[in-house]
C-alpha cells in the first residue's frame, strides 16, 4: 500500500515539474503576446482615428463615419488577439476558437439571431439611411432626434429629454417619418367666428397675418392658405395652414405656431371679429316650463 501510495506521489509530483517547466518555458511568449496587444491597441486607436478623419472627409456623413471606424477598430482589435496568441504558442486556441465558433455558428445563429439580425441591420443603415444625424424622425411611434447610429441600435434624444434606443432591425422594418430632410414642416390650427361675420374678410385678415409673422416661410412651394373647414354650432371654423423651418423642429416649431395664433387672435379682435364660444343647449323635462335665470354684471355685488 505504502509502495503504490509512494508511485502515485512521485508520478503526481512529476506531472507538475514538467506542467510547471512547461509554463516557464511559454513565459517569454506570453510576455510577448502581452506587448503585442498593448502595442497592438494603441496602433488599432491610432489608425481608427486616421480612419475616422479619411472617411469624414470623403463622406461628410457622422453616421456613416462613426459606424465605420467602429467595424475597423473592431476588426484590427480581433485581428491583434489572434496575432498575440500565435506569437505566445497558442495557435491551438486560436485555431480552436475558430473551429468552435464554426461548428456552433447555427446554435449561435438562433441564439443571438436579434444581434446578428440588428448588426446586419446597422451595415445597410450606414450605407443607406433615412435620415442624417440630428435628424428629427418618427419610427413607428417613436419620436425624437437622432444623435447616433451603434452597431446595434439607433439612439434618439426625444424631445421631453429621455434617450430612446431603437433596434437597428426595426429601422428597417417600420416606417420612418423624416421631419427635416427638406427643412419644411407644415402646421395649422383652427379659429372659430361668428356666423354674422364676413368669411372672405375674416380669412384674407388671417392670411395677411400669418404670412407677416416672423418664422413663417412661404415660397411658390411652400403656401400659407386659410379654408372653411366646419359649420360647428356657434362658429364657422376655419383652418388655418403655413410652412415653418424644421432645423429646430418642435421647440421652435411650437414657439412660431403660438405666435402666429396670438396675432391672429389679436388681429381678429382689433378688426371687430368675434370669437364666441360654444353655445350651450339647455332642455327641460316633464312638467318644467321655466327655469330662474339671475343675470349679474361684473362688478356688482352679490345680494
């Protein structure tokens, strides 16, 4: 018992003499492969930066240049981990993490199909996109301002100041509303007159307003104009439309629309237009013939 205990001592203690010796030996190139990724990053940084600087100059695009020096650095950064492992001796891992990866690439396939699908999703956006950074859009129900496009999903600043993430994937499935690819937007808003009133006066006054308010932009395109659009029960309704300047959309878009219905609203009432509210219908019921009414003008004091 003593002997066979003693042989499995002296064979354990052998193994780890020579697992030891081997990895004094392999030292020199771990130290190597250490230096080479190290080395190796600071030129993969140094040549993205280049990158980025060549790509914006061809491109005049910051989505596409970002996207794209983000897929270089990430390509010469795999590119320096496998360099490292050959130089220490570890072609085999290398090479067995490339025969892994290969033999479960449909396993992974499903497993991360959204990444994969999002991923692929992000190349063809970078390429071909509707919109261009600080875009204001709506994909599906979402709204905001673009601020960045990643490899998985584009970022939006909404206008209420929350960051929204998109999946590239659903970029490219769902509708997308560009609110500034042509700098115009249209808004409009209803004003209610009198019946009594003169429609034709009352929309000409409108009009010249809304065209001498400051923000509005008309050319042979882009047309302020005012319609009839509703005989309601106390006023005829008229919508009012015009084209404001996107760049800033929605802040400043809103500033402009408050303007316009102020000095329409004060236009209206300086020329003798009435602006009444909704009429209200009272009904009486069974045997009632009349109701009390007890009218009090302002600044009278209650009895």
């Amino acid at each position: 018992m003593n002997d066979t205990a003693q042989h499995f001592t002296d064979r354990l203690l052998a193994s780890l003499r020579q697992d030891w010796q081997r990895f004094i030996d392999i030292i020199p190139g771990i130290l190597l492969a250490i230096f080479i990724v190290v080395v190796g990053l600071l030129i993969t940084n140094k040549v993205a930066d280049i990158s980025r600087g060549l790509i914006a100059r061809r491109s005049h695009d910051p989505l596409m240049t970002n996207f794209l020096t983000k897929t270089i650095k990430l390509i010469l950064a795999i590119a320096v981990v496998i360099i490292a492992l050959r130089a220490a001796g570890l072609e085999g891992i290398a090479t067995g993490l490339f025969a892994a990866a290969g033999a479960s690439a449909i396993i992974i396939g499903f497993a991360f199909r959204d990444i994969g699908e999002n991923f692929i999703a992000g190349v063809i956006l970078s390429f071909n996109r509707p919109f261009n950074l600080h875009d204001t859009v709506g994909i599906g129900d979402l709204f905001g301002k673009v601020t960045s496009l990643e490899f998985r999903y584009t970022k939006l600043k909404t206008f209420d100041g929350r960051d929204l993430y998109i999946p590239n994937s659903d970029v490219i499935k769902k509708p997308v509303f560009n609110y500034t690819e042509d700098g115009y937007f249209r808004l409009e808003f209803f004003v209610g007159i009198d019946y009594s009133d003169k429609i034709e006066g009352a929309r000409e006054l409108i009009l010249e307003v809304v065209r001498a308010s400051t923000g509005v932009i008309e050319d042979e395109t882009h047309e302020a104009f005012v319609v009839v659009d509703q005989l309601a029960v106390s006023t005829v309704n008229l919508k009012v439309h015009f084209w404001v300047n996107t760049t800033e959309y929605r802040k400043q878009a809103s500033i402009i629309r408050g303007r316009v219905i102020t000095n329409v609203k004060e236009a209206l009432g300086a020329n003798g237009y009435s602006l009444p509210a909704d009429i209200q219908e009272i009904k009486l019921y069974g045997g009632q013939s009349s109701i009390p009414i007890n009218v009090k003008l302002e600044g009278t004091p209650t009895p």
